[in-house]
C-alpha cells in the first residue's frame, strides 16, 4: 500500500491534537438541560470539520423534537467500493464528581502521553479518528478516497441514542453501507490490538417512590409513616442477593453460554486478577457471581447496578427528614439472548410484588439495548484485524465488552449490516468516571489503523 | 390579675406580626456553611429586639470557634420571685425541596390565617412570643417583671445545639433559673392547649460506604466491583425488619413502657387514625410496630429513619456509573430510658457485622439526644396548664413528642431544673418540609399563655 496518508497523519499529529482538545473544551453533556447549548456548539464543531476535510452532503440533521441532532456526511464516488458507515457520538457523560478531577474536566490537560479530559476516549477522541484517516487518505489521494464512506456522529449516545435509532430505523437508505465502523471500545490491554466482538445489552429504569404527601419530621412522625427511601433499600435487597445472583423470576432463562472456544480464548488473554483488583478497581475484595472469571462475569453475564438515589437530604450536615418522594436509578446490563423489552416486563412485575407497604412504585424506561455478538469470521473483521496487527505489530485479540453500543444491534435490525468494533481505548481511562482520559499514542495509531483498514476494504 | 399587658398584646399584634415577619426573612440556616452570615443577622437581630424590649445584659456569645452564637439577655430584678429560663432557637432547616413551595421559604406570606416561611413555626415564631411577653409585661409595668426571666436563643439547634450544649455544661451558674420554658412543641390538635411532657431522644449517624478507589463505568466492570449503594441498601433492609422492628441486638433493653395512666390518657385524646393518616400522612397505610397505636409508636417506641442517601448520579437522566463512594442518613429516635451513646455502641457493632463483602464502612455521628419524661405533678407545669387553660378556655392536655431537644435533658442534668414545654403549633404545621407554616391566632394566644404564666408564677 502506499505510505502517503500515514506519513500525512504522522506529520499533522500535533495539529490533530490541538483539534481534538478545541473540541473536548466543549462540555456536550447530553443528560443535562443546562449543556443544551454546548451540545449543538459539538455537532457544529464536528460539522464544520466534516466539510474542511471534503466530505459532501453534511448536515445537521435534527431527528426528535427536542433531542440532539446527528451530524453526517459521506463521500460515495468509489464506485464498485465497498461503503462503510463510521460511527461515533459527540456527547458526553456529566463530569460530576467534580472535585475528583486533577484537571477541570473540559480543560484538556496532557499529563504522561496521556490527555485528560472528560468525552476523551468516550468517545470524543476516537470519533476524531474517522475524521483524521478520511483526512489523512483524501489530502494525499489527489481528494479521492480508496472506498465510499458515511460518517454519521450522534448527540445522545450517553442517553438512550433515541434520535439515531429513529434515523436507522426510518430511513435506513440514508446510511446504506456494507459495515459500520464503530470505535466506542477498549483494546483488551496496552499494547494489544482488540477487536469487540460482543457487547452486552442494557436497560436503565428509575425507581420512583412515594410515601406521604409531603416530606415529614422524623420524630413527630417516624413510627407511623411509610419513608420512600427505607422502600426503595429494601426492594434493592430483593433485586440481588448478596453473591450478586439476579432474583427476578425468568431473569437468566435465555441467557446463552459463550463457546467452549470463546471461553478458552479468553483465558488465555492476558489477564491477572490481583492486577486489575489493585490497578483498576482498588476495592478490598471483587464482588460478582461466584464460579465465574472476572472477563466472564463482566462480558457475558447479566448484572444489576444501583446509580444514585436522589431524594432526602443529600447535602452535608442533618436534617430529620422522612421524604415523601424518593427514587433509585437500577439498571441492568443483558447478554445474548436476553431481550430488554422481556427484561423489562420481568422486572416492573417483579418490583411490583416486593413494594413495601405504605409505598407506591413508579418504573421509568430511561433506556434500552440488545446484547450483540458478531462472528470472527467475518470478512471485515479479519481486515480489521490485519490493520491493527500492521500497526501494532501484534496479533489481534477478540474480546468483548461488558458495555453498551445498542446502535451496533439496530444496524444489524435496520441496515442489516455488521459491525467492526474497532476501539483504542485502555482499561484505566476512567471512563464514565472522574480523570477520564485518552492515551495519545492510541489517538495516533487509531488513525493509522483505520487508515489501513480502509486501504485493505479498498483493494 | 391586671389585663393592661394582655392588652397591650392584643393592640400591637399586628406590629408583632410584621416584626416576625422580617426574622423570617433572614435564611438563617444553620447547616449550611453558604448561611452562615444570615444565621449571623438573626441572632443580631434577635440581641437588637432584646436591648429594644428593655432586657439587661445583652449578649451573643460565641461559644465555640466556628459554631453559631447564642443570644443572651436577662432582667433579674424581681426579687424573691422565681427565675424563668426562656429557650428558643433563632436557626432553622434547610428548605429543600424548593419547588415544593407555594410561596418562597424566605418570603413569610399570610394564606388563611398561616404565615407560611421556614422557621414560622421552628421555632423562631414560637422563641418571638417569648420576647413579645416579655415586651408586653414591661411596657406596661413601668418597666418591670412580675419575675425574673433570663433568655437564651441559640443557633444551632437543628444541627445538634452543641454550642448551648458546652454553655450549659460549663457555666450553668450564667443560666441559673427555677425552670426553663420553652416553646419549640406543638399543640396535639387546633383549639386543644397541651403540654409536653415526653421526648424522644436522638442518635444520628451517616454510614459512608467506600468501594472501588474511582468512579467505575457500570458496563466495563458491573460483575466485579462492589457498589456502594447497593451494600447501603442491604445495610439499611437489616437495620429493620418490615414491620418496622429495629434488629440492632440490644437495641430495646432499656426501652419502658409508659405507665397504664399515661397509656389511658392517650387513649381519650381526641385522635382519628384515618383522619391522621388522610390530612397529616396522607399515604396509603400507615406503617409502623404492630400491637401499638400511633401515638403510642410515634411518642413512646424507638425508630430508626433513613434520610438521604448521597452518592452516584442523582441528577434527571440516566448515568451507568458504580460509584466509588456512597453515604445514608441515618437516624434513631430514643425513648426512655434508652441511652444515646449505648446506641451508637450498639448501632456500630451491629453495621459493621452486616457490612458486604469488598465494602468499608465509616460511620459518622451528627448527633445525640437523650430523651426525657417531665412529671405532670410539678407545680411550674400545673400553673403552665392553668394559664393555657385560661387563653384557650379548655383543659390543657399533657402529651409526649416523638421530636428531640436536646437541651431540654441538658437543662435537668446541668441545671437541675424542669422544663416547661409550652408549644402553639399544630400537627399540620409542615415542620422541617416545604410550606412551613404558623398559624397566626396561636401566635397571638401563645403570647398570651405566657403572659398568664409569668403572672401566675410571680405571684
């Protein structure tokens, strides 16, 4: 292959740099009403930078009333190419805690090859990828690239993703393509070049309780009324026992087993326990299901987690309240082939026989994804692998994630295509946390690979 | 006895209204270090009312470094007549939930005969009679007293009272006194005076629950880390059994049963259950011990309360975060002749065999109080009932609160004298929740109470 887009890229990789932390200085946190504004400021960002380096028919296109827009463009003049469709999402998680960060979390900050910042490696950097290797291969390919491209960048990934999975679903034809590259994910360790072949599935509830009519004074009233918040303690108790085995009825019925294959692969990963309880997680001891690996319960075992329970007094000091109203955020992550609308089902009516007394219970749906799980023999696949190997100079890995992509699952529904799930994160970027980062050498061989990758889809 | 000091306060209502009114706008609360200059206007204000009424001796005095000032003024010149120590407190508590008020918490507005604000009735409506009493009885008795009165406000009460605490302890000849009066209870129902004779004491306590050393993205590690939440959930389910039994071993040793006269009082207090329930709690059920009567679980039995559970992601919208750190609210109110410091040794040991695995568990305590029994046969609490009795033209009726004050069982141990707890509000009254109110005609007939009972005791 000709080296002329990788010598571009290696050349323009301090500018690249500069761009990525203009970007990262906008705080997209799509959760949050207040960050309206910096949303849109991102899908201009990513607009304006989409038309710079060439692309055609970009637009932001607003799906939803109210929601964030999506930002796409394409290049389609390869004809007889194949077409991929590149993933990403420009919004971000809340940065909260704040006093956590070591650097503001929207002031990008290098620190040991590494830059700080929250949207990072989620997914702000490794979005920037695209961008740069469709820049990197137009800018030396006399404007033409070896294969046709869509790039399609959404604003509502870290909530629910409802406006794109509207857009696959209505208008499939407007992101026809042969695979997505979705670069959302994490190399299995430093220095080894991953592939995501499986993602679990999600469903987010909130847990809504109401006791009294208004919040109460504990002494005058602590004997008789009912308090939202002791509920809510008691019916998370029930929803797991203590080894962290799911007690909803039906909960694990068609939850599959990896392959015997699959399984062996994973232990031979690279993989020391005692190292990751020290390195990544810090607590005293790992928790989860027993007779089960760390990689199998993160990856292919379904698991409930408790977020936050606004309500009460949460403010420093003492207040002798019992709250009239109080809610938990429970969600739970699903593996093949476990169906969130069934989980879902499953769950309200499980909640619904365990409400303490003197309790109401309300369930809200914040969001929903399938589980997924693409085969290693697929075509794009083996590319993928090649082109990290001829970065890296390292056998590829396949892995999974015990996160969640649910674009990746609508893409095989609405556009019957696979995914490669290409991702460059590592395992401490402290993603969703405080001090996320993004290794810089990653950034850097994220661009490369999908340079590769593109020039083999392109022969 | 002589009208003119009842007359004066029934002249000048309308002035005295107005003059709670700008007390009440100062957000003196006292748990918020952002308040700490409102809660600093209040006692100025307070000391200022008490030099304009003609009271000696003024002062505020810091009694802690970083604490809240007490209030401070006397007139000791009723030789030969007993000492009344006047208590109340110029701080109140936080107004959260803002949205949940009618009209703003710091902007006192009249609606149906209430005067709506945080603090209208806890207690700086109920602490304002005593200086009004006051006023009234010196303005028209050429300048004096038919007894000696020493008072003292403090700001501190809704975040444990330490500062009054220490003063009690360590000067209790600067308050020395025949009996203390205060005015921070309420009145078992409209039109029925009452004395309180019971409270309950108090153990509060904040279990801060640590897991992962950071933040964790709930799909990367969910199956591993321990979550923090989740073990506080468990925690709290063991703290009580579902019908409201506390299961700290130990916990109800010392516990008494109020004597079969007591019991039998309650028991011809005009109380409806159903109506209670429908207007005050306005829940489904009511919770609560088997086997006892609301008044008998909400006066006489400990319970324990969950208030606030800080941590994770409490914002609107959905965040798949494990959180590295969480905290619960958690409080005990004490019955006799159960013993506050025994319970947070009791509460301790018990938490920290309960606590799951891969958690630690710090516990923080707030606050302690212990609870009191005043005998109805003393004679400072008959002439209490005789004066309500002639305000309100009914007999006064003892009753128990299953509220705390501290200061009250500080009183009887350092100073050696009985309190009087002559209160005005109402159970409807929205004590510590939004659209605290005070109903204007008690205010009115509160300082006429205390007015008769000055008379009665300095004759």
């Amino acid at each position: 292959m000709s080296t002329a887009a990788l010598d571009y890229a290696r050349q323009h990789q301090q500018r690249f740099l500069s761009e990525l932390k203009e970007l990262l200085r906008i705080p997209s946190v799509s959760t949050l009403p207040d960050h309206r504004n910096d949303v849109r400021r991102a899908a201009d960002f990513v607009a304006a930078e989409m038309k710079r380096i060439g692309l055609e028919n970009v637009e932001v296109i607003s799906v939803i009333p109210g929601g964030h827009p999506l930002v796409y463009g394409d290049w389609l003049n390869a004809a007889g190419k194949p077409t991929v469709l590149c993933y990403g999402h420009y919004d971000v998680q809340p940065p909260d805690p704040l006093d956590e960060w070591k650097s503001p979390p929207f002031d990008p900050t290098e620190r040991n090859q590494n830059i700080y910042a929250r949207g990072a490696v989620d997914d702000k950097g490794q979005m920037y990828m695209h961008l740069k290797a469709v820049e990197s291969l137009m800018k030396t390919g006399n404007g033409k690239l070896p294969l046709n491209v869509r790039l399609v960048i959404e604003g509502e990934e870290e909530v629910g993703g409802e406006s794109i999975a509207k857009f696959v679903r209505e208008q499939p034809r407007r992101l026809a393509a042969d695979l997505a590259l979705v670069s959302d994910t994490e190399m299995f360790a430093a220095e080894t070049p991953s592939l995501c072949v499986g993602l679990r599935g999600m469903c987010y509830t909130e847990l809504e309780a109401t006791g009294a009519m208004v919040d109460l004074h504990s002494g005058v009233y602590g004997g008789a009324a009912p308090n939202p918040l002791e509920a809510l303690a008691r019916i998370i108790s029930k929803l797991k026992d203590e080894n962290g085995k799911i007690l909803i009825p039906g909960f694990y019925d068609r939850v599959e087993k990896p392959s015997a294959d699959e399984l062996k692969a994973w232990d031979s990963l690279p993989f020391n326990e005692e190292h990751y309880r020290q390195t990544e997680v810090g607590s005293k001891v790992l928790t989860g299901e027993p007779g089960y690996s760390v990689l199998y319960r993160t990856w292919a075992r379904p698991t409930l987690e408790v977020h936050g329970m606004p309500g009460g007094f949460v403010a420093a000091g003492a207040k002798t309240v019992i709250p009239a109203r109080a809610s938990a955020k429970v969600s739970m992550r699903l593996v093949p082939d476990q169906r969130p609308e069934e989980i879902w089902r499953l769950f309200n009516e499980y909640v619904q026989k365990i409400v303490p007394k003197g309790i109401e219970i309300k369930i809200k749906q914040w969001s929903m994804a399938d589980p997924i799980v693409v085969r290693t023999d697929n075509h794009f696949v083996r590319a993928a692998a090649q082109a990290m190997h001829d970065v890296f100079k390292k056998d590829t890995v396949y892995i999974r994630s015990g996160g969640s992509i649910p674009i990746v699952a609508d893409f095989e529904k609405s556009l019957k295509i696979p995914s490669v799930m290409m991702g460059f994160g590592l395992p401490d970027d402290n993603l969703h946390a405080p001090n996320e980062k993004f290794h810089i050498p990653n950034f850097y061989r994220g661009i490369e690979s999908i340079i590769r990758f593109f020039h083999i889809l392109g022969n």
